[in-house]
C-alpha cells in the first residue's frame, strides 16, 4: 500500500479519525499526534470564534457555544482517540515480548534501543535485546 502524502497527513491529522486509515504505517497516532491534532483543531476554533466576534458581536450565548465548540470540535475527539491509543498500549503490552521489555516505552510505542515503533507482530530486535522490567 502506497504511504500517505504530507497533504493526506495533514488531512488524518486534522480530522483525527477514530480508526487508523487503511495501510496506515503502525502505530499511525501517538501521544504526540493526537495532542498535536487537538492543539491544531483547537487554533482553528479560536480563530474561527474570534473572527465571527468581530463581525457579529458577542450576545449572552456566544461564550457558551464557544465552549462547547471547544470541548465538542477541538478536545473531545483527541480524547476519544486517546483512550482508543491507551486501549491498544495495553493489549501490546500484555501481549507482546515489547510490552514486557524494559525498553519499551509505551506513550509512542517506541523500543528505546533501536529508536523503532514498536508493532505487534514481532519484536524489532527479534528478542536479542530484550530485557524484563523492573519492578
Ligand atoms: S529491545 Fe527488543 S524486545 Fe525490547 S522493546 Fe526493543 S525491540 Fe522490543
């Protein structure tokens, strides 16, 4: 499957879909494309609520449809997403020899040693480096 354009990117990640698009690279979203995904939904917001400001005028509605539309629009779909992302860390790290290895760090599902997203299938080091965590 062909990878995705910077455009088509930008497009996932604006949108922030619920699902990762079909031959999505793993792990398509991270803690840090999701946060970076609602930081963008929310300056679109902001500025969008600021230039209507301007031309119509605040009524006694106009902050609370604001609000809503931030929590609605910019925030909620970024934390529906991040607990879909904190779902699938735990089944890799139940199931996984990664989610046991000391080297895996789970908010980017990324092995530390080679510097590698982490996939589900099979250990990047194939097992070499693995080490247990330490409790
Ligand atoms: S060192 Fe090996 S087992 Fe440990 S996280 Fe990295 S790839 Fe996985």
């Amino acid at each position: 499957m062909d990878k995705a354009s910077g455009i088509e990117q930008l497009r996932d990640l604006f949108l922030l879909r619920m699902h990762e698009p079909e031959g999505a690279e793993h792990p398509y979203y991270t803690t840090g494309s999701i946060i970076g995904a609602a930081l963008l939904r929310v300056a679109v917001i902001v500025t969008a609520l600021l230039l209507l400001n301007e031309r119509y005028g605040a009524t006694k509605w106009w902050w609370t449809i604001a609000l809503f539309a931030l929590w609605g629009i910019g925030a909620y779909p970024a934390w529906v997403q991040y607990r879909r992302f904190n779902e699938s860390v735990d089944k890799m790290t139940e199931g996984t020899l990664c989610g046991s290895c000391r080297h895996f760090n789970p908010t980017n599902l990324l092995c530390m040693v080679l510097d590698e997203h982490v996939t589900s299938e099979a250990p990047p080091c194939e097992g070499e480096a693995w080490e247990p965590k330490q409790s």
